[in-house]
C-alpha cells in the first residue's frame, strides 16, 4: 500500500501534466487555423474584369459649313485642365464666381453628400478587419433547494472579463471585397457629381452675369430711343398744332413712344431678375459695384478649342461618374458570385471567469471560447435571381455611361456649330444696323423736307431699334457660347480626374 499511494499520485500529476500540454497542443492549432483563415482571406474574387465599353460617339468632331476648322497646335490646354480663374478674365467676375463656390448651397449640399459617401466607404472598408471587443459581465442568481444540485438553497455567482473577436468573416471568395470596391466606386461617383455641381454654378454664374449686362444694355437702349421718339413726337405734336402735319402722323409717332416705354418696362423687370438671379447663386446679396453695365465692358473670356478628338470627354465629370457607377455594378456581381459559396464566420474569446470577483486574476482563472461556424447555401433561388440582378444592373448602367457621352458630344458638337458661325451672324447683324441707320436718317431728311410721309421715318426707326437689340442679343450670344463650350468640356472644376480611372 505504500508503494502504491505515491505511485498513482506521480501518475497523477504526469496526466495533469500530459493533459495540460495537450491542452496547450491544441491553444496553438487553433491559434495557427485563425491565421491561416486570415492569410487565405485575400483569396478569390468572382468580380468580373473591368473592361471600358468603346464610346458610341465618333473619333473626331463633325465637320461641314457650320464647324470652323480648329487649330492645329499643341500648346492650348484642354477644357479640363484650364482653371476657371485664367479662363474669365473680368475681375468683377471672377470676384463672383469665387462668392458662389464659398457660400452656393448646392454646392455645400454636394461636398457634404462626399463626406458621407467617403464616411460610408471606411465603414465598408472596416468589415474585412475583425472587431475586437472586451467584455466585463457579473450574474447572481438564488437557486432554491429543489432546483439546487446540492438539495440546498444557494446563491451562484459568476464574473466575466473576456477579450474577443466576434462573427469576424474571413473574406474567402471577395464578397466583402466586392463591396468594398462598390462603396469605393460609389465615393468616386459622388465627388465627379461635386465637380458636375461646381462646373455648372461657375457657367450660371457666368450666363447670368452675361444676361444681366445684356439686358442693361437693352435697357440703356430703350431708354435712349424713348427720349429720340419722344423728341420726334413733341416735334410733330407741335406741327399738327399748326396744321402742318396730319393727325396719322401723330398717331404714328405715338406707337414709337408707347414701344419703347414698353421695352423700358420689360427690361428693367429683366435686370432685377437677373439680379435676384445672382444673389441666388451666390448666396449672398450682390454688391453693386460688382454688377455689369453692358456687355462691351466685360473682358471677354480665353478662347479655347475643343480640339481634334473627341476623347476629352472621358474625363467630363458626368461621364467619369457614369463610369463609376458601372465600376460598382460591376462589383456587384462579384458579390452575388460569392453568395454561392460557403460563408465562414469566427468568434473567439479568450479572458478570465470565476464565481468570486476577487478571484478573477487568480491562478486557474483563465478561459477562453472558440466557435468558428460554417454556412453552405444547398438550394436558395434568391441568389440566382440576385446574379441575374446584378447583371441587368450592369447593362443598365452600360447604358447610362454610354447616353452620358452621346449627350456630351452632342453638346459639345452644338456649341461647337455656334462657335462656328456666330461670328458671321455678328458681322451680318452690324452691318445690317449699319444700312438701316443710314436708311433712318434718309428718311429724316426726306420727310423734313416734305418728299417723303412719316411712314417712311416710322418703318426706319422700328427697324433700327430692332437691328440695335438683334446685334445685343448675338454678342451676347458668343460670349455666352464661350463659356458654354467650356463648360461642355469639363472646364471649371479644380478637382483632378485621375483618382477615378484606378
């Protein structure tokens, strides 16, 4: 008996041992199986590759009558990369333009829609990460004597402090890679509507600025031919008291009068909403000192010219972003892929536990948990109807970056047909103004001395006038059409483009 006391108690302590090392044995297998999930988690990827669809549009630009043939040189920058700041040149202007992109709520509405979507893709970039959690939990519970396992009542008592992963999916097949890259495109899709949104409030701005010279210089017109006809009104108004002219002519000279109080009228309604117009844009109340008085006191703006290719409009930030809404359709379909595949999530926790606090950090107090869990789809519909709706996505939005550019280059094309005969329209309508002010003062001389009727002076002067507002409104229309085709190319954003074509 002697002998075998100390025998079974030395076998005793070598299992304890043989046990713990086992234990031990299996603390590293499964320490070494959550790494090697880690490392193998940047394994497949069913997301089809990217391939850029060829543009709808041709090459060049068209040709013909209506286009002026462009430069051939190859020191004119492009639309995109010539900031708005050297493309206007009017101080008074540029002053405007920088008042609207600091205060414009559109604006301020689109950078913080990218802030959320840039917000919105680091949460999204997180979930290939484990989310490490620590724990502290403690539960008393009075277990009377029938539902004691001693036949006596008790109190039991446990305290927790535990470290952990929890549901952490180990990204095998790229499912949470594809939207990972899906937020990422959609970040980029929102900072190209930023720039859409930025290009658009410098050409309004612009385009009303323009407007509102125009029409001041309307108004300075109508105002000036008021005071010419109601000079020639007072005249006759004087000869008919005589009896030296006849009541028709009267009347005549009446409707000239009444026409351009009318004009008068119309016009100054125009510049007040021009006015309210650019407080709009800018946000702000627009100082007077900065508002035009007419068109030829503006310095015109740089010339620019489209060149020869039409490839300029890949980097239009209307296209950019309908290309990178493709990009995140297309990584849709990589996660439907996925969803056919196994989804492995682990959870793992490792800490101390005991049934008194202060024996939490004692000796023997360790433990730990480790559940790893496997899901295999056998037969669920829904993912094929969710590939085949990715798909479809896809092709629409093949469609919706094609439309982009087609409507591009059709926008680029008209202004480019503007640009091209603009200038002859110009030279028609001021030589056209020319011919009728000789025609206007003929007929005066004519009817002063009594070889012509009034009728002759009245078509002269109705003619002038609307030769005079014709000839404002096609300066005003080239001006205008400059910054159009500057606009239509991509010009006036300062953010690059080249953060989109990863």
């Amino acid at each position: 008996m002697s002998l075998r006391g100390p025998t079974r108690s030395g076998a005793s302590r070598r299992g304890r041992r043989s046990n713990l090392w086992a234990g031990r044995l299996q603390d590293v297998r499964n320490v070494v199986l959550v790494l090697g999930m880690a490392l193998v988690s940047s394994g497949c990827n069913f997301t089809p590759e990217y391939v850029r669809p060829e543009a709808p549009v041709p090459a060049e630009w068209p040709s013909g009558p209506a286009y002026a043939n462009p430069p051939v040189t190859t020191t004119v920058l492009e639309a995109p990369d010539l900031k708005w700041q050297e493309f206007f040149s009017d101080p008074k202007l540029q002053r405007l333009i920088e008042a609207a992109l600091t205060n414009n709520r559109d604006l301020r509405l689109a950078a913080l829609n990218v802030q959320q979507a840039q917000a919105l893709y680091g949460i999204q970039r997180t979930e290939l990460l484990p989310r490490v959690e620590a724990t502290a939990s403690g539960n008393l519970q009075r277990l009377p004597a029938d539902l004691s396992p001693t036949g006596t009542g008790a109190t039991v008592e446990q305290y927790r402090v535990h470290l952990g992963v929890l549901a952490w999916e180990p990204d095998f097949f790229g499912r949470i890679r594809s939207f990972n890259e899906r937020a990422l495109q959609e970040y980029f899709a929102t900072e190209q509507a930023r720039r859409s949104v930025q290009i658009l409030i410098v050409s309004s701005v612009a385009n009303v600025y323009l407007v509102l010279a125009a029409d001041r210089e309307s108004l300075a017109l109508a105002q000036t031919t008021l005071q010419t006809q109601q000079g020639a009104y007072n005249l006759i108004k004087r000869r008919y008291d005589q009896g030296l002219s006849p009541e028709l002519d009267l009347h005549r000279a009446q409707t000239q009068v009444d026409t351009a109080r009318g004009d008068i009228a119309r016009f100054t309604q125009q510049v007040a909403q021009d006015e309210n117009a650019l407080t709009l844009l800018l946000g702000t109340t627009v100082s007077g000192e900065l508002l035009p008085a007419d068109l030829s006191g503006i310095a015109s703006p740089k010339e620019i010219s489209a060149g020869l290719s039409s490839e300029v409009l890949l980097r239009r930030p209307d296209v950019v972003q309908a290309e990178s809404l493709l990009k995140a359709a297309n990584a849709d379909i990589g996660a439907a892929r996925a969803a056919f595949f196994p989804r492995i999530t682990l959870t793992g926790t490792a800490g101390v536990a005991s049934s008194e606090l202060s024996g939490l950090f004692q000796g023997g107090s360790g433990a730990w948990t480790f559940a790893p869990q496997a899901v295999l789809p056998i037969f669920d519909p829904r993912t094929w109807s969710g590939l085949k709706i990715t798909r479809v996505q896809r092709e629409i939005a093949v469609t919706g970056y094609e439309r982009a550019i087609q409507t591009a280059f059709r926008e680029v094309a008209d202004a480019l047909a503007v640009q091209g005969t603009v200038d002859q329209q110009v030279a028609a309508q001021q030589s056209l103004v020319n011919a009728v002010a000789a025609t206007y003062r003929l007929s005066q001389v004519r009817y002063d001395k009594g070889i012509d009727s009034y009728l002759s002076v009245l078509d002269a002067q109705r003619s002038l006038y609307a030769a005079q507002q014709g000839l404002v409104g096609l300066h005003l229309a080239k001006v205008a059409n400059q910054v159009r085709l500057y606009a239509v190319l991509g010009g006036g954003s300062d953010a690059p483009a080249e953060n989109t074509n990863r």
